[in-house]
C-alpha cells in the first residue's frame, strides 16, 4: 500500500494520502461512538464488517445507477476510493420510526411511513449536526439547487435498491444516513460508508436490531448484530 501521511483521523476511520493525488486509503477502526462523542467503546471487528459491508453496497449500489467513490478493496481493513470534497449535508432516509424521530415528534418506534422521509442536517460538529431544510443549505451555499436535486434521487434510489437486497435476506432497512462529495469535475458521487454504524437493520420477523443500537442503547451483544448482518448477505469468510 503507497500511502503517504495519515491526512485525516476520525470517530470510525483513518484516511490517507496517496501516490496518486486523486485517491486517497480509508482505514476503518473497531473504535464505536454515540450521542455526538458523548458514549466511547470498541466493537471488536467492526472495522472490517464496515468497510467490506460499505464495499459491497457500494458496488451493489454502482450497478444499479448510482455512483460511488469506491475504487478498490485492499483487504478486510483498508480500501481506496477516489478524493471527494464532501457536500456538508448529512442525508437521512427513514422508512420507519426509531432514533432521534421519536423523541423529535413523540413517534412509536416502528412505525411505518406511507412513503419514504427525507432529511437534511448540517455536517458540522460544533453545531450539533442541525437539521435544515432546502432552502436553508441554499441559503448557506452548501449546496447548488442541481446537487441538492440529484443528492435526493441518489438517496432515495439507494433506499429502493437496498431496502429490496436486504429484505431479501429477511433485513428491514428501518432508516440510514449517507453522504455525497463532489470529484474535482463537479461530479456528485456516493462517498462516506453504508454499515451498521451508518444505518438501522432490523430483523425482519423479530424486530432485533443489528446495527449500532446494540451499542448506543446498551442491548449488549454488539458484536453479534454486526456478523449477523455480516452473515447474511453471504460476505462472512
């Protein structure tokens, strides 16, 4: 692996610089948080169920139409994909009730939604991640119209066509999050990572959660809820 400085260390990944200034090595860590930082732990294998999870949705989702920043897997741990600049918006896609919705709006957790939800909120730390709306990222320049457009088809494809594989499996896609970054042509591609940590399963007849809820909520067994997950969609070696 030619990879140069470590560029960038997060709650959940290292990303490095590399050779090709166009690309940079994702390293994914056991490393778990929630609340904003506020609740610290380790999963251990995590890193490796998110990062050959993400690849393979990506993949999947590239495929059906969507485009991603996924170039190549370099083993269980490390992946190389293309240098974005990420669209400061966080996208959140619910197709039921659960999470930070139901202390929002007082929602039953499960509720199921006549039709997919869409939210925004604002990528920034300091502020706490605030939802906005349309106008409000225009507002703020963090978006074009176009890209907030064409971000809302990308989501909402996604939705579909991995609601559909995971159901498949007996896996309820419940609601996840997902982030875009732009090439250096302009070009709006899928970037980030679609995992557990990322996104809410639920066992289809159970209702089991197998996604990071097992740690925010101290259900225990948060290793387990990641290789089920694993398990099912056929990747476990």
């Amino acid at each position: 692996m030619n990879h140069k400085e470590m560029l960038y260390e997060g709650k959940a990944k290292k990303v490095y610089a590399m050779e090709d200034s166009d690309l940079v090595m994702v390293e994914y860590k056991d490393d778990a948080t929630a609340f904003n930082g506020l609740k610290k732990g380790t999963i251990e294998g995590k890193g490796v169920v998110n990062n050959l999870m993400s690849n393979y949705m990506f993949q999947y989702l590239e495929k059906k139409g969507v485009p991603t920043h996924f170039v190549e897997q370099i083993d269980d741990r490390h992946t190389i994909v293309k240098k974005v600049q990420i669209v400061p918006l966080e996208v959140i896609v619910r197709n039921r009730a659960a999470g930070s919705f139901c202390k929002r709006y007082g929602a039953k957790e499960g509720l199921v939604f006549a039709k997919p939800t869409f939210e925004f909120s604002y990528k920034n730390d300091d502020l706490g991640d605030p939802l906005l709306n349309e106008d409000h990222a225009l507002a703020l320049n963090l978006a074009t119209k176009e890209e907030i457009d064409q971000i809302r088809h990308m989501a909402l494809t996604v939705n579909k066509e991995m609601g559909e594989l995971l159901l498949s499996v007996g896996i309820v896609l419940v609601d996840f999050k997902l982030e875009f970054g732009r090439l250096p042509d302009g070009k709006i591609v899928l970037a980030d990572e679609i995992s557990p940590d990322t996104c809410r399963f639920w066992d289809a007849k159970t209702g089991e959660k197998l996604d990071k809820d097992r740690f925010r909520l101290d259900l225990g067994d948060e290793q387990q809820g990641y290789r089920e997950l694993f398990k099912r969609l056929g990747l476990e070696k």
